[in-house]
C-alpha cells in the first residue's frame, strides 16, 4: 500500500473523531480542504480506503437530495465509538497497515488475538482484548 493511503486512512480517522457520522461526500470535501493531502481519492477509492479500516464502520445511512430533486440514501460513516472513546484510543486501535513505521516497530504481537498493535503501557495485552 502506498504511503498516501496511509496517510489518508489516517486523516480519515481523525476527521470522523473531529467531525462524527458522515457519508463519503462529506468526507471528500473535508480532505479537499485538508493540506496534507496532494490529491483525494476518487469516490470508490475512498470507498476501498473506509472498508478496509477497522476503526470505521458503517452507522446507517443519510438521505441526501441531489440537484435534480431526486433522493437518494448514502451510507453514512463513523469510527467505533464503542471502542475509541478518547483520542489517544485512536492509536492504540490502529492497524499495521494504516501505522506510521516507527510505530510500527514499536508494535508487539498480542497474546490473546495474536494482532500486532501498541499496547497500553503496562499491559501486556492489546486495546481490543482489554
């Protein structure tokens, strides 16, 4: 994977956290405002980069009326709540594939699920097991 979409995965998270549910319009237009990102994926690449993150999760859908007058429902997204309550959760949850390297080299391998993640400091099993 390339280190934009990374990046992007990342970005993403942060805005759900910031902004809360919003379906894949909404979030295109926040990482167009966004200055970290040289170009934002396309509609279906944005949709491949939120189905692939296991903090994001679908959370109903909108209805949304186009220019023509015509509605339409939009699934709607948002991280899992449940799950990350604070910010710093944020990192404890994240997956290899969306982790910068030098965290990645800081990632152990759990002993129950068997995922490589950071672990809190002074556990010695991951945030999800927790």
């Amino acid at each position: 994977m390339s280190a934009n979409n990374r990046r992007i995965r990342r970005i993403i998270v942060d805005l759900l956290w910031e902004h809360g549910p919003m379906t894949r319009n909404e979030l295109a237009s926040l990482l167009h405002k966004n200055r970290g990102i040289r170009e934002v994926p396309s509609d279906t690449s944005l949709s491949s980069l939120l189905s692939k993150n296991t903090q994001v999760i679908s959370v109903g859908s909108v209805k949304v009326e186009n220019i023509a007058g015509a509605t339409t429902f939009h699934m709607a997204f948002d991280i899992d709540r449940d799950l990350i309550q604070k910010k710093e959760h944020i990192l404890l949850t994240r997956p290899p594939s969306c982790m910068t390297t030098s965290q990645r080299k800081r990632a152990e391998r759990c002993d129950i699920c068997g995922r490589y993640r950071l672990f809190p400091t002074g556990c010695s099993v991951c945030f999800h097991c927790r």
